[in-house]
C-alpha cells in the first residue's frame, strides 16, 4: 500500500495509525504535512481518544498542524466578517465558495481543513460596485500586469484577486464557477437563485447543498491540473457528499442539477474516484475512460513527500492534466497564445534571475 493509500485509511479510520511502526508514522505525517492534512488528521485522532497513544514527536507535529489549520479558520471567518462590513448598505450579498462556506456552515469537513484564501460569488454585473467597495475598505488588485488584467477580466471566471493593503489574506471574486472561454459553461444564474443565506446573517450566502457538490467536483475533475491540492479537494467532495448525500432525494436532485448545468461527465468521473479512493457512498455513476482513469490515478496521489521521488510517470500524468486543463479552458488559437506569453515570460524571469536582477 502506498503512503497516500495509507494516508486515506488512517484519515477514515484513526485506529489504523497504532498499527504502524515508528518510522512510518514519521513518513505518515510528512506525506500530511506535504498536502495539507495534519488539521484533518489530528482532529480524527482526537475524536478516536488516540492522540495520547502517540509517540511525542508524532503527538506535536499533529498538534501544529491543527494550531495552523484552527488559525487560518478564524482568520478567514474574521474577514468574512470584513467583507459583510465592507458590502453594507448594497445590495451586494456575500455568497461564500468552498473552504469559507465549510467553515461558515460548521461542516465537519471543515475541522483541520487548511485554508488559504477567501472565494465569493457575485453577479457579473455587479463586479464594478463590488470593487468599489472593497477598495474604500483597503482591498488591492494583487497584479497590475496589463496582460494579467485582460487575461481575468475578460477570458475567466473571476477578477484579478485581491489583497488586504494590511492583511495577507487573498480574495478571489467569481461572477461564474468555469472561465468564459471554456467548454462547460454552467448558468451562473441558476446557482444564484438557489443561494442560501446563513441562519442569522441574512447579508452571509452559500451555495445550494448540490451546487457546492457540482462546484467541487468542476473545479476538480475539469478545470484542475491536479496539483498540491488534489487531495483537499477530493476529501471536500467525500465530505460533502457524507455530510449531505444521506439527506431523502439528495441524489436526485445531484443528478437533476448536474445536467440543468450540463456537469454530468465530470461529475460521473468525480463519483468513479470517490469510490475508488475513499470509498464514498455514492449512486451509480459511469467509469471514465482508461487514459483518464490511469492519469488521474498516478496524479492524484502523490507516493512520497519528496516531488522528487515521484519517479517520471506521475510528472508525465501531471503534465497530460495541466495540458488537458488548459486544453478545456480556452479555444485552441487563444491557448496557444496564452501558453506563448506565459513562456515568454518565465524565461525573461530565469534570465533576470541568473543576472541578478
């Protein structure tokens, strides 16, 4: 078994952890560590009573992780907090995405859950007056790069981020949940209209239960490269579909929704995996093809906490999916324009880099 096999074993099961040896509960954690799960991990443990069982050394680096994970929550519900400050007296709702909504609504899945930044939804519409607002309350275009600018504002599904001119957290503003050149392009008015207030914050929004599902698995199983956050992303999805999935007629109205926005394939791939890898209770749904299920397998797990021990085909897998993401992204010409620039632009770096610029 694999150390990330082992990883999610240990996450679904504490008690399996006793079983392994010193040394590999020491590789256990790096492996953690390197994707972000020691929070997760930490708070399965607790809630098994095992935490005391652990070797010390084992015992605090669990224990930092969480200390990392609970601080960057209560930073993020704090400028959630801000935000709602920062739209009163609009019309603008805060409708809150992915790990901010976790955490907001309480999830379970949300426990340990590293965090990074904030992601808002709002009608495209509305961007200008929300930029407006934000800025006054010290909120900065994070690029001022032209090229960077037109890339977001006209090709993508959100704007240029944001940054607090006195705080590190980063704001990500979306008026969709695909970019605008993409394949799929899912009605944003439709997840708007079933939005959802908080109970007792009626400025404070989240996404409908099957949209947070269908945004989840988009941003995984279609726009992802499957990079350092695959992981995450794919424990979110078995989470949120443990949390809501036994709720009566949940998976009809998944598969209702995923095909008034024209998401059943990947959400299809995102069921296949689930149940391979986290053994989910989930409906039945299709197996991709081979190539994707081979791909996708390699990349989503990374074997060892050194990228450099990967060995060649989990780069190559890597590869064919950042290619694959950018492929589903942008028409063909505008790729290629893209990927040009980007090139460019890393090799002006390098030199600059070299000279000591």
């Amino acid at each position: 078994m694999t150390g990330a096999a082992t990883l999610l074993v240990v996450l679904r099961q504490p008690e399996r952890l006793a079983l392994l040896s010193p040394p590999e509960q020491e590789f256990l954690l790096r492996l953690a560590r390197r994707v972000g799960m020691l929070g997760p991990l930490h708070h399965g443990l607790e809630r098994a009573g095992l935490l005391a069982t652990l070797p010390a050394p084992i015992r605090d680096g669990l224990e930092g992780g969480r200390v990392v994970a609970d601080s960057r929550e209560r930073s993020i519900l704090w400028e959630v907090d801000r935000l709602e400050r920062a739209f009163f007296g609009t019309r603008l709702p805060v409708i809150l995405l992915k790990g901010a909504a976790y955490a907001a609504l309480g999830l379970p899945l949300a426990r340990g859950r590293l965090m990074a930044d904030i992601d808002i939804l709002l009608p495209r519409a509305d961007l200008p007056l929300a930029e407006r607002e934000l800025r006054k309350h010290g909120w900065l275009t994070a690029t001022t790069d032209p090229y960077d600018q037109h890339y977001y504002r006209e090709w993508m599904h959100e704007l240029p981020p944001m940054r607090h001119c006195h705080r590190p957290t980063e704001l990500d503003i979306h008026h969709a949940i695909l970019p605008r050149t993409g394949r799929l392009q899912p009605d944003s008015a439709l997840l708007l209209q079933e939005a959802i207030p908080l109970p007792g914050r009626p400025e404070v929004w989240t996404l409908a239960p099957v949209d947070m599902v269908l945004h989840a698995v988009v941003q995984l199983f279609h726009d992802s490269d499957f990079g350092a956050n695959a992981l995450r992303d794919l424990l979110d999805l078995d989470g949120l579909l443990r949390h809501y999935g036994p709720t009566p007629g949940f998976g009809d109205r998944l598969w209702a929704r995923s095909r008034a926005l024209h998401l059943t394939a990947p959400l299809h791939a995102a069921l296949y995996f689930l149940q391979r890898f986290c053994q989910t209770p989930v409906p039945e749904h299709a197996r991709p093809g081979w190539l994707m299920r081979g791909l996708i397998t390699l990349a989503m797990l990374p074997d060892h906490p050194d990228p450099r021990r990967d060995g060649m085909p989990v780069r190559l897998a890597r590869w064919c999916l950042y290619v694959r993401s950018h492929w589903l992204r942008m028409p063909p010409g505008l790729l290629l324009t893209h990927l040009t620039r980007k090139g460019l632009r890393r090799w002006r770096q390098h030199v600059w880099h070299r000279r000591g610029v």
